[in-house]
C-alpha cells in the first residue's frame, strides 16, 4: 500500500468485471491491466513496485505497458494539492478505470476533481459549527401561564401578599427591568494603563494615579497619532538618566518634545486571496504535470509526436549513434608526433 493520500484511485461508473474486460489489449498490456484493477483503493501505482510483484516483466516493460493503458483511455496519473495555508502538500495518485474512457470525459472528471480540492481547501478557512458562539434555540414549554425551559429547575411558589413597606409592580415594570442589562463600568484608557505600568518597565518612572491622570490627555494624543503602546513605552523609557527627581516632569516633557508626527491614515493592503488549485496530469512516458486539457492521451505533446505513427506522421528518424573507436582512433593518430 502506498502512503496516505498517494496510490491508486477507482474512477466512478465502471462497467462490472467480466472475462471480455482488456480483450483487445496486447498480451504484455492485458496482463498488466488484469493486476492493476485487482488491486485496492491506495495501493502503490509506482512502476518500480509493480515490477517486483509483476515477475513476468521488468520496470521498463511495465512503464511501457502503463503509458499504452494512458492511451487506451484506462488510468490518468495527476498530482492533487492536499492540506491548506503553509501545510499544502502535493499527492501523486494513479485514477483507474476499467472501463476505457475518452479524453473528453477524463478532463470532465479531473475538473469535478479540482472543483472538490478547491472546496476542502476553502472549508478550512470556515469555523465548524460548533466553534462559533451562537447558540441554537431551545424549544420552550407552556405550562401554567408560566413559559420556562424544559430543563431549567422548577419555579417556587411565589407569596400571595407582598411583603410590609413594598408595593407591587406590575409586570410589564419588572419584564422592563429584566430585558434592561445593567451598565458595564468603563476601565482605564489605554494611555493611562501605559502610564501607569512605566514602574514596571524602570523604577525611576514610578507615577502616581494622580499622575497618569494628568498625563492621560498627552498619551492619548500619541496612540491617536497611530503608534502603538510598545512604541510609546519604548520611546518614553528609552535613553533614561542616572537619577529622574520628578517623573511627572521628566514625562511631560518626553511626551511634548517627542511627539510623532501625525501621519495619514494607511491605504489597506489587498488580503491576498487563497491560489486557485488545480489537479494537475502528468505525462505517463516523462512525468512532465500540465492541465489536462493540454495532455490528451495522458501524455506530453514531445511523447504524443513520438508514439504517434499514422501515415501522415511517420515515427522520427532516429540519428545514428556515432562510432566511438573510429573517433578514438582518429584521436590517436593526431596526437602522434609528425
């Protein structure tokens, strides 16, 4: 078997198995293809470990029979992106068909492929459900004139008198008062927080809370300016003295005599958007991947022209190999002396 994600992979709408399947094929071809559609879902499609288990044919001899099965319309080798963001990853898979298929219905298939590699990818980037802080509604019950939830605790039977020196308030009050949350207490600004934990960055500019009070208002200018609360503690505590009598003071005047210029807002840059992914084809002679739309056949257009032998496109002349003791021998006789 091959690794998780690699190997072979069955294409959909298959005719059933019968005795007539790769009749047509050549011998070396229809024993290659037999083993190849017994084989399982994610087997090893690698020409080196079909040559150990096929011991009838060499490598070389079951790479040939693969690229005619390229051919014939029965396998499509392809490379498929797996995983998102910085963990993408490329698969080689082998899709199988014992039913032979035309190019056609190949590219149609490969396409629904990367329609289906396109939304994983996609999905990742949503939250499931169960992330999100929504809260689906629970059915509630009426019983009683009294709507409460079915598993909320039971409620207590309430006085029929209200108790001396209250008066009772109507419902619609106390349904306004319920509805109304209360008001949350609004905590320190940023700036003063950055004031105030300077005593903690360095001893010597301890302040008071009277004293980031009355340097709150200088602060503020500088985080409305842009910068952030590092660069202000940063700026403020950089370069300090042997010895600061007032920090109020020394502050103050840092806050003043350094304040940042007041730049224009920044233009927001473009989020870049996740690449398109595409299973790609790889030629089943070279390896070289492309759409597969510009490899008909499974193959490249260099290892298409040269298995292609019809009449009006002949093999191509091999060139003869040069003769190596001739161009030895030619060598000798020049190195000898005159």
């Amino acid at each position: 078997m091959a690794n998780p994600g690699y190997g072979k992979r069955s294409a959909p709408d298959q005719l059933a198995r019968g005795a007539q399947d790769f009749s047509l094929l050549p011998a070396r071809e229809r024993y290659v293809a037999g083993f190849v559609d017994h084989l399982p879902e994610g087997a090893s499609m690698s020409v080196k470990q079909l040559a150990k288990q096929l011991p009838l044919y060499g490598q070389q001899a079951i790479s040939t029979a693969l690229t005619a099965l390229s051919v014939r319309g029965h396998l499509r080798r392809v490379r498929c992106p797996v995983g998102a963001g910085e963990e993408t990853r490329w698969v080689f898979r082998t899709f199988w068909s014992r039913t032979a298929r035309d190019n056609e219905w190949w590219n149609t298939f490969l396409a629904a492929e990367t329609a289906t590699a396109q939304a994983a990818i996609t999905d990742v980037a949503v939250p499931p459900l169960s992330a999100r802080t929504e809260e689906p509604s629970r059915p509630a019950t009426v019983g009683a004139g009294i709507r409460r939830h079915p598993e909320s605790p039971s409620v207590p039977q309430q006085r029929s008198t209200p108790l001396t020196g209250t008066a009772p308030q109507p419902p619609s009050t106390l349904a306004r008062k319920a509805a109304t949350p209360p008001a949350a207490e609004s905590g320190p600004s940023p700036a003063y927080v950055a004031l105030a934990r300077l005593g903690r960055e360095d001893h010597r500019l301890a302040l008071s809370a009277d004293d980031c009070a009355a340097l709150e208002s200088q602060a503020a200018e500088w985080l409305a300016r842009g910068v952030s609360v590092d660069y202000l503690t940063s700026a403020l505590t950089a370069g300090l003295p042997a010895e600061i009598n007032s920090p109020i003071g020394f502050l103050r005047r840092r806050l003043t005599t350094k304040l940042p210029p007041n730049l224009p807002p920044q233009t927001t840059r473009p989020t870049p958007t996740t690449p398109a992914t595409r299973v790609l084809v790889e030629c089943t002679e070279c390896g070289t991947p492309g759409p597969p739309e510009a490899l008909p056949d499974g193959l490249c257009r260099p290892c298409r022209q040269t298995r292609d032998t019809t009449p009006g496109n002949p093999p191509p002349t091999l060139t003869t190999p040069p003769d190596i003791k001739a161009h030895m021998a030619n060598l000798r006789n020049l190195l000898k002396p005159v």
